[in-house]
C-alpha cells in the first residue's frame, strides 16, 4: 500500500505540486471510469507534458484493443461518440491501420482488431511517465534524472516473460481493465521492473537502471 506523500511532485521533485496526475492516463479506461485510479502529486509542468502522448496512446489502444471484451468495445465505441477532435484522430489513425484477426498466442481467433505501427514515440512517453509515477507512488521516490528507463513493447504476453516477474507483485486497477506487475531489486532500489497489461489486449514492459549503467548489464525483460 502507498503511503501517498503528497508535497512533491512526484515526476520532478518540484515542491508543492498543485495537480494529480491519472496512471495509467484516465482516458484509457472507458466510462463510467473505475474509482480505484491511482493518481500521484504532479506539478502543473510534468502534468501538461503528458497530454499529447496520453491522447495518441489512448487512441491506439482502442483501435489495437478490438472490441471483443466488455471494456474494449465501450473504449472503442467512446473514441467514436468523442469530441470532433478525437474522431479525427481515431479516423486519421484508422486510415493507417489494416483490419486484422485478433488470436491468441496459440493461434484462436479471439475477435477482430487493427493492426499496424503505434507512434512508438507517444507509446514509450506514456510508458515510461507510468513506471516513473508508479515507483513514486508503490516506494515514495521520485527517480528524476537519476535512472534511464527503458520500454518494451511486447506483443504478446509470453510464459517467458510470466515466470520472469512471477514473485514480484501484482495490482489490478478497475477490475482488471489494467493490472500490472513490479519489482525492485533488493541491494538496487533504482533497478526496477514492469510489465503493464491493458484490457487483457495489450502488454508493454520497461525496467529503471541509473543512468551510470550500460545497457548489456540490464536484466534480461523478454524480446522488445
Ligand atoms: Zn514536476
């Protein structure tokens, strides 16, 4: 359970944050939205940084989501009943993506999707902002300029990758729209791993290292 310290921002270490920031970003979650989000102390800077990348990753979770689940169809029904603004872009977005059949990994159809490239950019800021706001909120720290952070994308959820984060803990927002696992190492309190799971449709996974650290030394978090 976070204690929640509240004074600082917890993405910079700004003192008296004046906003809370949603992680995930709210607008991932269809509504009416669960009450169990969790929010960090953010200031009015880092808050507003977020929203562009947050709005295309929202966009493309919809679209790669499909609309098999109770969650994701009302996610992808929202997108369209949204602003002007947002269909453009669901429309603009769509116009990229080629219709596609949703398996599972061992190859059963599961429902009817949209495949193609993310903005691997918008994907790896919203990422990275929701490990470095989830290590604030489950240890109290801000990480700040002290740690690199690095993404995964992982297109499947690989039995690999369940073994490797099987003793680390485990949280579930809005009934498993998004649950998430993460570990710290003992002796290393700025190595940290994450793997993200969104409407049980897609993974992404990232690890903190200190900036000092080489890349080959990271521990290994399945294929990126
Ligand atoms: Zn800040």
């Amino acid at each position: 359970m976070s204690r929640g310290r509240a004074d600082i921002c917890g993405y910079c270490g700004t003192l008296s944050p004046t906003t809370r920031d949603h992680i995930p970003p709210k607008g991932i979650f269809p509504s009416p939205r669960p009450d169990d989000l969790i929010t960090v102390p953010s200031c009015a800077s880092c808050n507003q940084s977020a929203s562009r990348s947050d709005e295309l990753f929202r966009a493309y979770l919809s679209l790669h989501g499909g609309v098999d689940t109770a969650s994701t169809s009302r996610l992808w029904d929202q997108a369209l009943d949204g602003t002007p603004h947002n269909r453009r872009l669901h429309r603009r977005l769509l116009e990229g993506l080629e219709p596609v059949w949703l398996t599972t990994p061992s190859g059963v159809i599961h429902g009817r999707g949209y495949g193609g490239p993310w903005d691997s950019d918008a994907h790896d800021t919203t990422i990275e902002r929701m490990i470095r706001g989830l290590y604030f909120h489950h240890y109290d720290e801000v990480l700040g300029t002290r740690v690199r952070v690095k993404v995964h994308w992982l297109r499947s959820l690989e039995p690999t990758l369940l073994e490797a984060t099987a003793e680390c803990d485990q949280r579930s927002v809005g009934g498993g729209q998004f649950v998430y696992r993460f570990g710290r190492a003992s002796d290393h309190a700025l190595h940290s791993i994450w793997l993200f799971e969104f409407h049980k449709r897609h993974w992404a996974g990232g690890q903190t290292a200190p900036v000092e650290f080489s890349d080959e030394a990271h521990v290994q978090l399945g294929s990126g």
